[in-house]
C-alpha cells in the first residue's frame, strides 16, 4: 500500500472518530436502549448501541457511493462489472468480452453447418432405403406367389442331384427326407 493510500486511510478514519466523538451524522441516532426489552436477543443489544447503528449507516452509505460512482466509471472505460469479491469489484475488458461472443458465435455457425451436413446426409440415406425398400418388394412379388413358392429360374443355378427330390443323404448313406443333417 503506498503512502498515499494510507494518508487517505487515515484522514478518513478521523473524520469517523471526529463524528462518532461530536454525535453528529450518522452517529446522532438515539435508539432503544437493550434493558427497555423485556428478553433482548443479541441483535438488540447489537443495534441499541448509536456507535454500531453509526458504523452500520455509514457503511451503507459508503456501499451506495461506491456503487453510484464505480458503475458509470466501468462504463466509460468500456469495462463490465463480472461481480464483488475481497478484491474489489471484479471487471471484464469489453474486447475481451466482444472476443469470447464473436467465438461462441463462429463456433455455433460451425455446429450448424456440421447439423445441415448431417441432415443432408440422413435425408440421402432415407431416399436410398426407400428407393432399396420399393426394389426389394418388386422383386419378392415377382418371384414368389401368395404361396410363397418361387416363381420362375432360381436366383443362384445348382445342379441336381438324383437325391434331390428324397432329401439328403445322411452320414449313415440312407434318405434324410427332412434335410436334418445340415442343420
């Protein structure tokens, strides 16, 4: 702390001593005193004193100031208040400020774009399973009656085997009528 900060420091604390010794502003109050009270709790005996409710009135008013006075500084200076701490009044640059919206603004066009990208991509793909969907059913309505039995060449050529029609031949060499052995 330099010296003129603990000049202004003092001077100010005399002239609290000073109002607090005389009885003028914001010491001249007469509250109730703590024994007019038939159970006084502690905030009673806190405020019945005209020293405490002076430093508690000056104290607001000393808050009001700093407010009324630091709020159009930070304006003019093209800062903003973030919040109060023990430090003092924590500010952000407006640049700064102006920096960090023009990212998330660039980072949301970016999201966006990524979004109409996979729209775009999901719309492709319907019309392609769609278009696959009606190809498949023209197919299978071609090829296989109510019945289910297919109607004209097979897709994949075999030859027959005289075994064929009787099912296949099983390990042991008789009829396997339910073709269980190739399960």
């Amino acid at each position: 702390m330099g010296w003129i900060q603990r000049g202004l420091a003092g001077v100010t604390a005399a002239i609290v001593a000073y109002l607090a010794v005389d009885g003028r502003w914001p010491f001249d109050a007469s509250p109730a005193e703590g024994r007019t009270f038939e159970d006084p709790s502690v905030w009673q005996y806190l405020l019945s004193d005209r020293y405490v409710l002076g430093l508690l009135q000056l104290a607001l008013v000393a808050l009001s100031l700093y407010i009324v006075i630091s709020v159009p500084a930070l304006a003019a200076a093209a800062r903003w208040a973030k919040g109060f701490g023990t430090t003092g009044v924590t500010t952000d640059d407006a640049a700064r400020a102006t920096r960090t919206l023009e990212d998330y603004e660039r980072e949301l066009a970016d999201v966006n774009a990524k979004l109409d990208l996979a729209n775009e991509t999901n719309r492709r793909l319907q019309e392609q399973r769609d278009t696959a969907v009606l190809l498949l059913q023209g197919v299978t309505t071609t090829t296989t009656p109510a019945g289910g039995a297919p109607v004209g060449p097979p897709i994949v050529r075999e030859e027959r085997q005289p075994d064929d029609t009787d099912g296949h031949k099983g390990e042991t060499g008789r009829a396997d009528p339910g073709g269980e052995a190739d399960r």
